[in-house]
C-alpha cells in the first residue's frame, strides 16, 4: 500500500539510526567509522580486542528474568524473531559493541553463523551446556564450537557453582578441555567461591565471568528470581587481587537497576567489561550512557585487567 512502511524499510531504518547514533555515519558503515575520540572503549582479554560492554544473549535466547512474571517468556519469544535478533546484532555492531556472550541455544548459534556469513564481524564468548562431569561429551560440544568460529568458550556459571570444594577436579578438567581446543577459556559464576576456587587451586583460565550488582532496588531480596549477586562487597573485595580479566553479568539485575546505576557501580568497583542484555531499541542508549560512565572514572581502585 503507498505509504505504508514495510519491515524490511523498518529495519534499514533503525540500523541507520543506531548508526548515525554511534557516530558511524551511515548504513552499512564498519563500527570502526565511528571517530576515535567517541568509539566505545575496548580492551584485551589474551589477543581479543573486546568492546567494555558487551551484548549478553538470554534475551536473544528468550531467556528473561522475569520474577513470576511468567508470560514474559512469551512476549521475548514473539519479539526476538530470527530477523529482529539479525537486526540487534547489526544495531549493536553500529553502536560499537563487538563482542557477545550467549548459550550454546542451537536456533540462536544458527542466526550468528548467517550473520557472520552476511559479513557480520561479532566475536562470539560461549559457554557449552553439555554434561561437564563427562569429558567425551564435553569435548565433542567444546569442539563443535570451535569449528563453528567461537572466539572464546567458558565454562557454564550453572555448572561451575556446583563445581567447588571436593569436585573442583570437574572444573579443572573442563579448563583443561577448552584449552586444549586453542580457544580462549573463562570460567563463569554466580557464586563469588568458583572465582576463589580456581585462583586458590590455580586453574589456568583466562578471564572470569562473575555476577556483579549492587542491592539498592525494590525487588532485591524476593527471593525469587530477583538477586544473583549476594555479596557485592566481598565480591568487589576478593576481585581487586585477581590479575585476569573479569566480565561482569546481571549488573542490571535483569532490568531492575538502570543502565547508568548498573555501568558506574560495575566499572566504578573493578569490573573490565559488562555484559548488558538489551533489545535493539536500548543498545544506543545504553552504549552512551557507558560512554559518559567510562569517560567520567575517577575513583576505581582495581587496575584494568582488561
């Protein structure tokens, strides 16, 4: 119908915006046009250059956090399609976020291979869901991811937190998988002990993915999908003597805290990178407020490891 805009024109549209947003200039531009002086800030894990917020992937996987909110599951589900979750990964790229973190979720790592077939350029952090306590099937997944181009495997945050004191052989050994596949390995956790556990038993990993958020919204202590980081100031303690690189997750305690809150808490208190689960009308926005927070850093007290 004449003036009637298509999804398609939608989508060439809303990637312009975000471009121009970034300062990349116009559709189709690298995220390395937008001008140094107001690219978002990278840093290093091992030889990847990685962007300090990264997209995190349970809202591309529908996972949400959502309390007992149940049909938000539903509704992530119905927005997220293959060609909204091709166009977040696009925007992100505009707005200068080059890395992600996702689950090994076979309909998601399909859309990551087309993009990246379509020329998309984001490095991929993985983690694999096989069974951890059995090597030949961790390998085969470990292996499989690999192959497909992941840039980097950790191991799950699910398992790991099971996986300290009398058991912490099992993380060991699935360390020593991913690094004999040559990709880079982290270790996740929402349980600041893996984090003590692999430093104390001095597991060679190469960075960490560890939950980090403060407590100062309404929901923290529901009890019920609502808190993943019970001790933000032991966690901010421990962390300022580990040298490896730590990524922060759930800053936002899934859509609880806001971006500027989450950002200057994280980074403010040693984090190196962020993890932000976004949809694609957040990301401008978001990469911005990281921006002004990095930016305006004053009183962080951990180095960068990253």
């Amino acid at each position: 119908m004449p003036g009637e805009l298509s999804r398609r024109d939608f989508v060439k549209g809303s990637v312009a915006g975000a471009a121009l947003a970034a300062g990349a200039g116009a559709l189709g531009a690298e995220p390395s046009a937008a001008p140094k002086a107001d690219a978002l800030p990278k840093g290093k894990i091992g030889k990847m250059e990685v962007s300090r917020i990264l997209l995190g992937g349970n809202l591309l996987t529908h996972f949400t956090h959502s309390r007992d909110l149940r049909y938000v599951y539903a509704l992530a589900a119905h927005y997220n399609t293959p060609a909204k979750i091709r166009e977040t990964l696009e925007v992100a790229e505009a707005n200068g976020i080059n890395t992600l973190s996702i689950h090994t979720v076979p309909a998601a790592l399909k859309i990551l291979q087309e993009h990246r077939k379509n020329g998309g350029k984001m490095q991929w952090i993985i983690c694999s869901t096989a069974p951890i306590n059995d090597a030949n099937a961790y390998g085969k997944s470990i292996q499989q991811l690999v192959d497909m181009g992941t840039d980097a495997i950790y191991v799950w945050g699910v398992h790991a937190d099971g996986l300290t004191g009398s058991k912490v052989g099992v993380l060991a050994k699935a360390v020593e998988i991913i690094k004999a596949s040559g990709a880079l390995c982290g270790v996740g956790g929402h349980q600041l002990g893996v984090v003590q556990a692999v430093e104390k038993e001095k597991i060679p990993a190469d960075f960490y993915i560890k939950t980090f958020h403060h407590h100062n919204y309404p929901s923290a202590k529901l009890g019920h999908d609502s808190m993943w980081c019970h001790d933000p100031d032991e966690t901010k303690k421990v962390m300022e003597t580990v040298e490896k690189p730590w990524i922060s997750f759930k800053v936002m305690a899934a859509g609880a805290i806001p971006p500027q809150s989450a950002f200057q808490y994280v980074f403010e208190n040693g984090a190196d990178f962020s993890l932000a689960g976004m949809f694609d009308f957040e990301i401008a926005e978001d990469v911005a407020i990281a921006k002004r927070v990095l930016a305006g850093l004053k009183d962080r007290k951990r180095p960068w490891r990253g």
